[in-house]
C-alpha cells in the first residue's frame, strides 16, 4: 500500500549527499564525437568568465527560483568539467573552489573532481589543484592506439596520456580515474587489450569505458552518414564491454556501474541515486528540490550570455521541468539499475514516498519473467548489464 508521507522527501535528506558541478566550456579545440557545450578559441573570456562563476557560485542564480536552498545544504562532492578545465590558468579553478568554500558549506573529506585533457597538465598545474582542494583528478585518455586517437580528433598521443597519469602519482593524488572509448571504427580486439593493459600498468583508482556513440551534430555523425564511417558491429562493441568486464575486474577495479569499475565517484553517484546537486556555468544543469517536488533546470548555453546575466543580476536559468511523484519514481528506477547494487526497496520507499511494489507490480513480474531482471521484495537489479536498457526500459 501507498506509504502515507505530508509531502515529497527531498533526495539530500534521504542520501545524506549533495553535489556542485561547475562547467568550464574551454577547449583547444572541438573533438570529433563531441556534443558537450564546448567552445574553441574563446580562452579569451576566461577571466570574465571565472569571474562570473565565482559570483553565481556565492548568489545561486543558477539555481530554480522555487528551489530549497535558503539554508544551503552541506556539499559532499564537486565536479569541475567541461570542456577542459585543466585549460584555463590553475589559479582561476584555485579562486573557484575558494568561493565554494566561502560560499556553501563542504563536509569534511568531501570529493573534489576536476576533469583534464592529457596535453593540457603538467606537474605544476596538479600540485595547484591539489593545494585548492582537488582531491581526484579524471583524465580523458579515450585511447593508447595514436590512430584511433586521431580518428576521434584527440589533441594528444598515447605517450602523452600515460605521462599525465604519471604525473599526477607524482603530484601527490591518491584517486586518479582514466576516461576510455571503445568500439572505434578501425578498432579491434588487440588494440582494445593493449590500451585496457597501458592504463592498467598505471595503477588507476578508478576507469571509466564508454561505446562510441555518434551524436548528431557532431563530424563523426555526418561522416557516418556519408559512408567515411563505418561503426563497429554490436557485436563486436559487445564484446569489448565483456573484456573490460573481465580484464578491469581481474585487476581488482571492481565495477560498480554499467560503464564505471573503481573507487565509486561520489559524485556522479549522485546522478544515478538520482539525488541533488547545482550546476554553475553555461549549459550546466541542476536537480533540487522542494517539499512538493523537485526541478530540473539548466543554465544559458552560450558563455557570452551566461557572464552577461549574471554580471546584470539576472538568473542564468534558460529552463526547467518539474519532476513529480511519478517522473521520480520512474527515474529512481532507471538510473538506478545502471548501478550493480540496482534499487533498494526501502530507498526507493524512502526517496518516493511510495512501495516499489505497488508502484511497479506488473513491470517487476514482467522483468524477471523476461530474465531481465532479480527481484527477491528486497532489491531489484538487471541480471546481466549488457541487458540494462532492455530492463529500465520497462519502467519508463
């Protein structure tokens, strides 16, 4: 039966977490599969654009009109991506997270991300970030093959990737993650063991491996529509998921997600519970909540009118969606069968307000009766991950 609640619970009340993501839109360049608001050649407006984000960070005005922040929650983890953060000047992300500080109130042994391209740190930069309070840095390596680097637009080569995991081990940082893509035209099986040994052979705390996946919009996507592409089989993309599976977990990285083996990111541990964080700079977005419901919202896109609307007072907002009783309840279903530990009932009852069973009887009995899906009344998880769209798809 439906548990009986006066309203909706808010997410950091029930996870005892809440993050801050900050968006730094800067890159040397566009890679070819890339759809994320990125911007090249405006390393110009850095300043300003710092400038703006240590305002928003201290005034919100990135944040919902109706969200609960009158008393700022305690952070737990931030996240600085973009783009490339680790292309601006190290003292602009030093002054960032100073006003984060000053700002919101960070627990103690809170996780502080920032992501960084290869090419773009030196030894220098890390021990900057690692003075500021960067405690995990996550390097966007994609690849070891110079080749398939190139095929996606990647301004750096194998040797310079391994150089930066080393160099950040040498700049003191005990959590280091390394970003790979594999199912890459050109690809094979061999290639995709000698960069999973590479990385490997540098000790990461945490790897994250992705299928190449072909935007619209992006190079890659109209040269695949034009035939200069041709994608990597199911099968065979199948196939390099399993061999990370097996050669990741043999080296004692754990997976904890469908594309995540590791040290879990507290962070983007978030997303997947789903629960609360604010989102600074342009096009970044944000889940908080109130005690009728919660709203996702996202800022303005471009980072001319994003440093023009904070600079005039004006909410950087440029949208939002409420998220209901029901949109929640789906959604804490969805993202959370993407995590091995899939849904817990009690969580679920406990971020709802409502019995998993009541809510999703029929989707659960067809789930398991497909083999998509365990369920013993107590948590509910896909039985194999290549099967985890097939399962949440049920409960959309």
């Amino acid at each position: 039966m439906t548990l009986a609640v006066a309203s909706l619970p808010r997410p950091r009340d029930v996870l005892g977490e809440f993050g801050i993501y900050v968006h730094i839109p800067f890159c040397s360049h566009r890679c070819w599969y890339c759809d994320f608001n990125a911007y090249a050649g405006l390393d110009h407006m850095a300043e300003a654009y710092l400038d703006a984000l240590v305002r928003d960070v201290a005034e919100a005005r990135s944040a919902p009109d109706d969200a609960d922040l009158a008393v700022r929650p305690t952070v737990t983890s931030v996240f600085i991506g973009g783009g490339t953060p680790s292309l601006v000047d190290a003292r602009h992300i030093a002054r960032l997270l100073t006003a984060v500080r000053s700002s919101w109130p960070v627990a103690s042994g809170a996780e502080v991300t920032i992501e960084c391209n290869p090419e773009s740190v030196d030894e220098q930069k890390l021990a900057v970030y690692l003075d500021a309070g960067v405690n995990r840095v996550s390097f966007g390596v994609q690849s070891l093959d110079d080749g398939l680097l190139a095929r996606l637009g990647r301004a750096h080569d194998a040797a310079t990737a391994l150089a930066a995991l080393d160099c950040a081990r040498r700049a003191g940082f005990d959590n280091v993650s390394a970003d790979l893509i594999f199912g890459i035209p050109g690809e094979d099986d061999d290639r995709w063991r000698q960069t999973l040994v590479g990385v490997l052979g540098r000790s990461p705390t945490h790897v994250s491996c992705y299928a190449l996946t072909y935007e619209e919009g992006t190079p890659l996507s109209a040269w695949r529509r034009l035939g200069k592409f041709v994608p990597e089989s199911d099968d065979d993309v199948a196939g390099r998921w399993e061999t990370a599976e097996a050669m990741l977990t043999a080296a004692g990285l754990k997976r904890y997600e469908i594309s995540n083996w590791g040290s879990p990111s507290r962070h983007n541990s978030l997303y997947w519970a789903p629960g609360e964080y604010v989102g600074f700079g342009a096009g970044a977005h944000s889940h908080v909540a109130n005690d009728t419901d919660s709203t996702r919202s996202w800022t303005l896109r471009s980072p001319e009118r994003y440093i023009q609307a904070v600079a005039d007072g004006r909410t950087a907002v440029a949208g939002f969606e409420r998220i209901d009783r029901d949109l929640r309840a789906s959604e804490v279903m969805v993202l959370g069968l993407r995590r091995t530990r899939g849904v817990d009932a009690t969580t679920f009852a406990a971020l709802t307000g409502r019995d998993i069973e009541e809510v999703f009887a029929m989707q659960l009995a067809m789930g398991v009766e497909q083999g998509l899906l365990e369920w013993d009344a107590r948590t509910v998880r896909v039985v194999r991950p290549l099967l985890g769209d097939a399962g949440a798809r049920l409960f959309v």
